[in-house]
C-alpha cells in the first residue's frame, strides 16, 4: 500500500504539500485576527456605551481640562463661558428618523478661541430664518464634548458648494474659511436644545461604534476559515484523482497515448 502512496514524493506533489501547509496556518492566523478585530470593535462599543451612561451623570468640567479629545474624553460633559458670535447651518443631518438640521453657533471665549456649539435641531431644509438667535452677552453653555467631524462618518456629508452661512462638516478644517476666529479642535452638543429646538445626541468616539467596518472584519473572519477549509478539500480532491489514476493504470485502463507519426523531410 505505501507503494500507491510513492507519488507523493515527486516534485509535483512536494510543490502541492508544502503550498497546503503553508495556505491553511496562514488562512487561519488571518481569520484569527480578523476576528480579533471584530471583538476589539465589541469591547470599544460596550466601553463607549458604559462610558455615555456615566457621562450623563457625571458633573460637568471646565472645556480646557478634557482636552485633545481622544476615546476617553469624548462624550465627556463639559462646561464653557463666553459670547456666541457667527452662526452657521449643518444641513442633511437627521434625529429621530426625520431629515432637517443643526444650529452651530461660535462662542467666544476668554482664551481668544471659538468653540462650536450645536444649540439643537431643527426638522425641514436648512433656512436660516427658522434658526433661532443665540443669546447675548456672557453666557456658559453645558453639553457633550466631541471630536472634530471627519466626511462619511455618523452620516457627515462630504458635499461642497454650500450657499453662505452652511456647512457640511464641524471641523476647524471646513470651518476655518466661514469664520473669522481660531477654533478649538472639538465642539459641544448641548445637554438641552436652546430656544425650544431638540438637543443632539452625542456621537460614539469614531471606531468604537458596530458600524459596516466591524461586521466587514466578521465577514472578512468567515472567509479566511472557508478559504482554510477549501485548500483542503482540493488537497484530498486532488489526492484522490492521483489514487484513482494509479489504480487505473494498474488494471491498464488509462488509454495509451497515440504513438506520433515520424514528421516528413524534404
């Protein structure tokens, strides 16, 4: 029986082994790590809603103390004073299932920079007539820290050729052009809407949420342990074509190959 094994040996077959036993540990330490992924992007999404739950309750802090925002401080309540100055429209932007947009208005501060405050929601197309006025004179506003927005992520729109007064994204980025102050790299979400619009609800930290991106890396896990059960079954399809092509030629059924005819000179 070893004998029917012989061909195992050859170049071919040392060719076909060694790719066999090099494919299925690496589809597998691939899958394994795709999976990874996917459970990290778990553990991030569990920590961010514990964290949110807390950061409700929690008292808020002054603005200078949780900053660069990061993981830890985004969605941290935060407290800071100063005087509202220019006025912006966010359009495309949606809440409780309805399309209409946010009121983002500068405010001032002591510290000679701006921060970007959304004071609420409003349903319906972006109209600057419908946006209430922010109030005047010294105030100290309360809400939600949050990273700079970045196109195609919680559904910011990446669209250009706004008319006057709007914007697509929160950002110092696409803010820098529209106003005349330095900015601060994070905004605020009011704990509560001004003037009778609904407050906006803070986004999860970007990469901590079970977006597309982390079902990909699940999808992606699935496919590398298929791939690793494929290489095997044509490793055995293989072996056992090999098997019944030497049995066959045992019994002399593998039809002889025609003898060429000699090619004519002259």
């Amino acid at each position: 029986m070893e004998g029917v094994y012989r061909f195992l040996l050859t170049p071919r077959w040392w060719g076909i082994n060694v790719f066999v036993l090099l494919a299925i540990p690496f589809c597998v330490f691939m899958g394994s790590w795709q999976l990874s992924r996917f459970e990290g992007r778990v553990q991030d999404h569990r920590a961010a809603t514990e964290q949110a739950a807390s950061d409700r309750d929690e008292a808020a802090r002054p603005l200078d103390s949780l900053l660069p925002v990061d993981k830890s401080t985004s969605g941290r309540r935060v407290t800071a004073s100063g005087r509202y100055g220019e006025q912006l429209l966010v359009p495309g932007r949606e809440l409780d299932g309805k399309r209409g947009f946010y009121v983002l208005t500068l405010l001032r501060t002591g510290s000679g920079k701006a921060l970007p405050v959304v004071r609420g929601w409003l349903p319906g197309m972006a109209d600057a007539a419908k946006a209430p006025a922010p109030p005047r004179g010294e105030v100290t506003v309360t809400g939600a820290l949050q990273a700079p927005e970045t196109p195609g992520d919680n559904g910011v729109s990446a669209q250009g050729g706004l008319p006057a007064g709007q914007t697509s994204a929160i950002s110092p980025a696409s803010l820098v052009n529209l106003v005349p102050y330095r900015l601060y790299d994070a905004w605020v979400t009011l704990d509560e809407g001004d003037a009778g619009m609904k407050a906006v609800p803070a986004s999860a930290p970007g990469g901590t949420g079970l977006d597309l991106k982390a079902f990909q890396n699940l999808g992606y896990t699935g496919e590398w342990f298929v791939f690793a059960g494929f290489v095997v079954f044509m490793w055995f399809r293989l072996l056992r074509r090999e098997l019944e092509f030497q049995r066959d030629a045992a019994l002399g059924l593998v039809p002889e190959e025609p003898e060429q005819s000699p090619v004519p000179t002259g």
